[in-house]
C-alpha cells in the first residue's frame, strides 16, 4: 500500500514490514509463506538483480562506530540541506554499482533506467520543528530534487514517524532506496554482492569491514547497497527477543543478543546463513540506551559482515510492541535475506 509524501503512518513493524513489502512487489512474486520458530516468513522471487540500499542520512557515508559527532559538525543541518544530501547519496549508491564487480551484466541504459524508477521511504523526525512541518519539507524538496537527480519517476512508499536517528540526533531524516535493475539477467548463481561507494575511501579491510579514509579508519556495520541477483528467494521477516516466547529479557542488550540467536536460527531453518542478509531495519526504543549494543553486538560476536542497514529510534505514536507478559521491547529486527529456493506452494 504506498502513501502520499508526509502522511503519518502509525503502527507496529507490521507497517513497515508491509510498505517494504509493497516496494518489492515491484519486482517480485509471492510464493509463499511459513512459521519457522515463531517467525512469520514471505518468500519473495525477485524477476531481475534487486539493489537494496542502507538508510541514507545527510553526512559522509564512511564514518567512526561508535559515532563521532564532531565528523558531522561541517554539515548544514536545516531540513531542506538534509533531504537533498539524503536523496544525491540515493543516486550516488545506484550510480557507483558500476565501479563495483558484478556477477550480471548491465547494459548501458540499465542505471538510468533503474534510477527513474527509485522506490523511496523516509523515516522523519519529530524533533526540530515536528514531525509534521519536517516531512511537509521532505515532500516538497524531495518532488523537485528528484527531477534534478534522474529519479523523476520514483514512487515515495511512505514516510514514518521517529524520534532519533542513529548517526546523530541533529539529523532529522533517513531515506531507503531499492532499485530494480530491470533488463539486466538475474544471473545463474545465487549472490548477495556487496556495493560501496569505491571513490569515498582510500581502502577496505573487508574482513573486518575498517575503511581507510584520509587517514583515518573506520570501522563500518554497514554498508551503502547490496545487489542480490541469482535463482534464490527473498524471506522477509520481522523478529524480537520475544518471538515465539512468552517473555524477553529486560535488558535491552540482552535482548539484542537473544535477536540475534534468533535471527541465526530461522536462516539455518530455512537453509541460509548470515552471508544471505542483505537488509535489516533496526527499531529501537530510547536510542541513547541501546544504540552501541545495537550497532557493536554483531561485530563482537564476530558477525563482521556488514549489512544494507538502518537503525531508527521509534516514536511515542509508532512504539514496539511488549512480550505476551507485557515486557517492552527495546529492538524489532526487520529482515531480507537470500535464501535457497522453494517450490512455490510448498511452504
């Protein structure tokens, strides 16, 4: 279901899992669904090479985690200035998938093509001037600065309130971005490529995803894109700490951990491992809790594989959702992974 640039959309996951859905539908079939540990998971079958983007927020893509304030402080923070920034990394991303090694072919037309048909969410704010005056701006800048980028064509999914935004509270939005990289073969084997911004960095340690840039190094949970390309299915999923439980933990960083079994466990189910994930949505309750056990957990235990990411502080109108024993939530994962194929119906 897409909405109209601005309109406040209230409601758990389930919204947000079903405008992403919306946005793959593009270009993908359902073939099925199924339980698997308490989890309930879509299958998608992708008809081209799917590019799916990590949040877009206004500074530097490749910067310190944890977070260095001061890495952002050249910036221009009015809403305007941030729109714009978020929507040129947008097209800076699809652009750069040339300069990276691809396992399908692009045509020459296939980037510009693709670009035009962007499939957009934006997550706004309700600090500065409120949300609503926020995403009134994020609507209209976005109409023109679209145009002006090549994506004059692209459909705004939705946009959703928050509170804070990961990278730093004086940014007021993130933006996603998918493409569909329409004409180009799916390929014949199944992967999950990942795409970086190869002109931002002066070198990558992939294997524990530190970028060197300046002279400085960075150390990176995420990336800016993965294309996801072959004869595979997306599962699509939301999960908790309290997915097929009765309770949680109270600890908002043992409750990251426990999502993280969680999560390792339903892709060993349906056959694929953590090399599958492509995209993860991080709802997060009181950010300035919970915001290193969310961006460092992974890595410490050794998952170093970066992600298409976003972390995103919820709102007091869009909360996450308690235990069945009434415990809150402090962290609701939002999935795509590739995972080995199903005959449709079979689920």
């Amino acid at each position: 279901v897409a909405a109209l640039p601005g309109k406040r959309m209230t409601a758990s996951n389930g919204k947000w899992q079903s405008t992403l859905r919306s946005g793959l539908a593009r270009w993908c079939t359902t073939v099925g669904s199924c339980s698997v540990h308490g989890v309930h998971v879509e299958r998608l079958r992708p008809s081209c090479p799917l590019l799916l983007l990590s949040g877009a927020t206004p500074g530097p893509f490749y910067h310190s985690h944890p977070h260095d304030p001061s890495q952002f402080d050249h910036l221009h923070f009015d809403m305007a200035s941030q729109v714009r920034a978020n929507l040129k990394t947008v097209r800076d991303i699809l652009d750069a998938l040339g300069e990276n090694e691809l396992p399908f072919h692009l045509d020459g037309g296939c980037i510009e093509r693709s670009r035009r048909h962007a499939q957009l969410l934006h997550w706004v704010s309700n600090r500065g001037q409120g949300f609503a005056a926020n995403a009134r701006v994020t609507a209209d800048i976005s109409r023109a600065a679209c145009k002006e980028l090549g994506m004059g064509l692209a459909t705004t999914l939705a946009t959703f309130e928050t509170s804070g935004n990961v990278s730093d509270r004086r940014f007021l939005i993130e933006t996603f971005a998918m493409f569909g990289l329409e004409g180009a073969e799916l390929g014949q084997t199944a992967e999950t490529v990942r795409v970086d911004l190869v002109s931002q960095f002066d070198a990558v340690d992939e294997e524990s995803s530190v970028y060197s840039v300046g002279g400085q190094r960075h150390f990176m949970p995420y990336v800016p894109a993965y294309a996801v390309c072959g004869p595979a299915d997306l599962a699509l999923f939301s999960l908790s700490a309290a997915s097929g439980e009765r309770s949680a933990p109270r600890s908002g960083e043992e409750q990251v951990h426990l999502a993280i079994d969680k999560l390792l466990r339903v892709l060993s189910t349906l056959g694929a491992t953590f090399d599958g994930v492509a995209l993860l949505w991080n709802r997060v309750a009181d950010l300035d809790a919970h915001e290193e056990a969310v961006l460092m957990s992974r890595a410490r235990r050794g998952l170093t594989r970066p992600l298409a990411e976003a972390v995103l502080e919820v709102a007091d109108a869009d909360p996450n959702s308690h235990a069945p024993d009434g415990t809150p939530l402090a962290i609701e994962y939002i999935v795509v992974a590739q995972v080995p194929r199903r005959r449709a119906g079979s689920d």
